[in-house]
C-alpha cells in the first residue's frame, strides 16, 4: 500500500510540475493577474502543507510517547513502526496538497 502512494504521489507531483511550468514561464514573459494569482497560490499552499506536516508530525510523536508511557511493557512498540507513523504524518498534508493540484489543474487545463 504505502509503495503504491509513494508512486501515485510521485506522479501526481511531476503532472504538477509539467502543468505548471508553462504558467511560470508565461507569469515570467506575459505577466497577468490570473497568472500571479496561480504563482501566489503555489507558494502558499507549500508553506501551508510544511506547517501543517510539522504539526501532525508533533502530534504523532505525541502519541507515540503516550504510547510507550501509558504501557512500556505491556505491549512492546516498534521504534521503526514509530518512525514510519511519524514520517507518514509529517507527509500525509503534502500528499493532499498534491493530489489536489493535479485534480484542480487537470480540470483547468481540459476546459
């Protein structure tokens, strides 16, 4: 599962990159409202996705300390399963992020 949504967002992110140059390199020569707007949103979203990823990944390593304290040894914990719900925390918001640009721009591009 996790192999199949690293290379789903794998290709969502380069469908993004590839429908977005052209709006960077025309924002670049023909600079228009629409086109900063898009440019601006970029940034925006990728600063929001950052932030958010560091706060769940807090969370996460939260309740992995509640976890290990509420029981230590009860039931034994994973340090590598640990990590791995943390890093999928710390990356679940930039997935979103992804897999919403290429809905929204596939959309845009085929109207």
């Amino acid at each position: 599962m996790t192999k199949r949504r690293d290379i789903s967002t794998a290709s969502a992110a380069a469908e993004t990159i590839m429908r977005r140059t052209p709006i960077l390199w025309w924002q670049a020569v023909h600079p228009t409202a629409k086109g900063q707007r898009e440019v601006n949103r970029m940034v925006a979203e990728k600063q929001q996705a950052f932030v958010d990823g560091l706060v769940s990944a807090q969370f996460q390593m939260v309740q992995e300390a509640m976890r290990f304290w509420a029981a230590p040894f009860a039931t034994p914990t994973s340090t590598r399963q640990a990590a791995n719900r943390i890093a999928n925390a710390a990356t679940a918001p930039a997935r979103k992020t992804v897999q919403a640009n290429v809905k929204r721009l596939r959309k845009k591009s085929s109207i």
